[in-house]
C-alpha cells in the first residue's frame, strides 16, 4: 500500500525566490535602461565636460527600478 | 525600442557588429552645440580676413590654423583650414561610431571620394597646379588625403585613373576619354546614389525609412537647383534628362522629364503642383534675375528637413546626417565670407550667399 505524502514547500523558501526575482529582474532590467544613457552621457561629456553633473544625474535615474525592486523583496521577505 | 528590432530581426543583412547610437548620437549633438550661432556670421561680416583668421583659430578651427600656418596664408590658409576641418570632423564621426552605423555613415561620406576624384579629374582637364587642386580636396571619404594628394600629383587623367584601377568606381573612370567629363562625372554621381540606396538595402525599420527618406530629398532638391538652372537658361532639350538623378521622394523622373520640355515661366506654373513650391514662392517669378535666393532658400529647406528628421527618431543615423550637413554650411558660409571679402564683394552680395 502506497502511502502518498503531500510535498508541502515551506512559505519561507517562496518568499525568498519572490524577494530574489524581484531584486535580480529589477536589477537587469536597470542595466539595460542605464546601458543606453551611460554611454550617452559619456559621449556627450567627451565632446563637453561640463555635462557630467547632468549625465551622471540622468544615468542613475533608472536606478529607481531596482530600489523599487529591493523596497518590494523587503516587504515580502 | 532597437532591442525589440534586433530581435525581430528586422535590422538588414549588413549589419556588423554592435552600433553605438546612444553614445555616437549624444556625442554629436554636444559637437552640433559647439557649431557657430546665426549672431556670429553679421559679426564675421564686419571683420577684416586677419581678423577672421583669428576668430576661427580661437574656436574649433585652432589645431586646423595652427598646423597649416606654416604653409600658408590669408585666405589660402583658412580654406585649408576649413578643408582639414571638415575631413578631420568627418572621420572623427567615423572612428567613434561602430557596427552598422559606421557603414552607413562610411557609405555616406563617400560622396567626398567621388567629390575628390572629380575634382582631381577637373584639374587634370584644365592643367591645372597640384597646389591647386589641393586647395579643393577634401579627405573625409575613404581615400586618404596622402593617396589624394599623389593622385594630385600625378601628371595626366590617365595616371590618375590607372592608379584608382582598385576603387569602385573605376568601371566607370575607364570610360574617360579626356573629352567626355560631364557625362562622367555624372555617371560618378548616380552611381554614388545607387551604391548608397544598395546600401541601406529595403528599408524595414523606421531609422533606415528616415534615411531612405532624407537621401531623396536631397535628391529631389538636387534635381530641382539643375532644372531651375537649365530653365533659366532657356535649355529645353530633351536629352538633359540625363542630368537628372533617380529615386527622388516628391518629384519623380517622369514629371521632371516632362518639366524639360517646358519654357522657364511654364515651369514655374508647373512647379507651383509640388510640394516644395510653397517654400519658395516667394523668391521666384517669370523675371527673377539670378537664381541665388532660390538656390539659398532650398539649401535652407534642406538643413531645415533634416533637422525636423533627426527629432523624429533621435537614436539613428539621421542627426549624425543632421550634422554633417549643418558643418558643412558652417564651412560653405565662412569660405563664402572669406572669398567675398577676397574679392571685394559687397556686403549685401555675400549675405544673400550665405545660408544661416
């Protein structure tokens, strides 16, 4: 007689993947927005130093994503 | 926006590599901000040609001026100057763009090739000086000004053409008989179109139409300067189609085909159905005199178009175009004030020349 045992997955370990998905894609996704606007602001500096302050602002600006994505793994972890 | 391009493979065969947009656009519109303003050009009109000399050293003609001085002086030096400029600018956009974009960008500025071997064709056909058929060269295509220069130096067409045996267009230089120019250089300049159109091959994305779009319509405000002059001056033979380039965007070949046959007032008739009329109506009629505010007018047209183009899509090769073609105003209006002064041209003259 086959006993069948019910795999129960602890809520804990979910909520470790959700908080790590949530960080790691919010993290690729800022990479791929900052690709485009780091060298961007690296060419326009190269032509105008005075531009770095303004490129620097705007290459971290999609640094939100991940901040967004880190502030939900804290919540959920 | 390209990511999701690339990956619906929608990018051309002749992609190579990974295009830097991001970075070669943004770097040229910081060079685009360092062009001169429309307030400097009254200002260089009030000055001496010394005094020009030393205001274009202090900007981005220094290294330019620095380096020819030696050699030269007044007006020869700062024709030099702006010619070096110009090919050291234009190869500067070549060496920091990559992948696709440089091949387009490469295939584009080989109309300096064409304009060089044209040039050197010309001097050879009139005897004249290799100093002065230097004066006129400018390396920003793929032919570097030292080959340039030896072809220069050379001492007839047909060396000339021997030596240039490995370029693209030697089908076509072979045919040159020392008689036969015109119709040459004409060949050289529709074929220059046809490699570029080859070149974009059929354009799929939106960048590539606006290229696509942006290389008719300066064929179209091409063809438009060649049929005002042959109109003004009487020309309605029939055989000067020939003179016409293909694949414009608003005036088609059979149209203008049919506008060659027509007296100059009838053409204008004629003209008044296309698009381009309602920018320059104002500065053509039955009795115009010269066709210098028409000519002036359409090249502003063109700057203007470009500039509309290169905000539509601003990661693509059009503001690059965008730029190339404000620097060369830049250079064509300093040379015209430069020149203009030289020869003791009125004010008045050289501003109706100058495009700003």
């Amino acid at each position: 007689m086959a006993v069948e045992t019910a795999a129960v997955m602890d809520p804990a370990g979910l909520k470790a993947i959700g908080a790590g998905l949530a960080v790691g894609l919010t993290g690729i996704a800022s990479g791929i927005a900052e690709r485009d606007i780091g060298s961007a602001a690296i060419g326009a500096m190269a032509e105008n130093e005075a531009l770095f302050g303004k490129g620097l602002i705007l290459t971290v600006i999609p640094e939100t994503i991940v901040i967004f994505g880190l502030v939900v793994a804290l919540l959920i972890s | 926006m390209r990511l999701l391009q690339r990956l619906k493979g929608g990018m051309g065969s002749q992609t190579q590599g990974h295009s830097n947009y991001a970075y070669t656009t943004a770097r040229v519109r910081a060079m685009k901000g360092k062009l001169l303003s429309k307030e400097t050009y009254p200002r260089l009109m009030n000055m001496q040609i010394s005094e020009i000399t030393r205001f274009i050293q202090e900007v981005e003609y220094k290294e330019d001026v620095d380096q020819l001085a030696r050699s030269y002086e007044d007006v020869d030096l700062i024709e030099h100057a702006l010619n070096r400029n110009l090919a050291v600018t234009f190869n500067k956009l070549l060496n920091i763009s990559e992948g696709e974009l440089n091949f387009l960008i490469s295939e584009y500025l080989k109309k300096y090739d064409i304009w060089n071997i044209k040039t050197i064709l010309r001097g050879k056909h009139c005897d004249a000086s290799t100093d002065d058929i230097l004066e006129s060269i400018v390396a920003a295509g793929r032919l570097t000004y030292t080959f340039t220069s030896e072809l220069a130096a050379k001492p007839t067409y047909e060396d000339v053409i021997a030596a240039l045996s490995a370029s693209e267009c030697y089908s076509i230089l072979k045919d040159y008989n020392g008689t036969n120019l015109s119709d040459i250089e004409n060949r050289l300049d529709k074929n220059y179109y046809y490699d570029l159109f080859q070149a974009i091959g059929d354009p799929k994305t939106k960048d590539r139409k606006l290229f696509t779009k942006f290389i008719q319509t300066d064929i179209d405000l091409k063809n438009l300067v060649t049929l005002f002059r042959l109109k003004r001056y009487g020309i309605t033979d029939p055989l000067m189609a020939d003179l016409l380039i293909e694949g414009g965007l608003k005036l088609h070949f059979k149209e203008m085909e049919r506008m060659l046959s027509l007296s100059f007032e009838d053409f204008l008739v004629q003209l008044e159905n296309t698009p381009y009329w309602e920018e320059i109506s104002d500065c053509c009629g039955p009795k115009m005199e010269s066709l210098i505010h028409v000519e002036t007018r359409l090249k502003k047209l063109r700057l203007k178009s470009a500039e509309s183009f290169s905000h539509v899509y601003p990661l693509s090769i059009v503001p690059i175009m965008d730029y190339i073609l404000s620097k060369e105003n830049e250079v064509s209006n300093l040379r015209m004030i430069v020149r203009g002064k030289e020869v003791g041209l009125s004010d008045e003259e050289i501003r109706d020349q100058l495009v700003i």
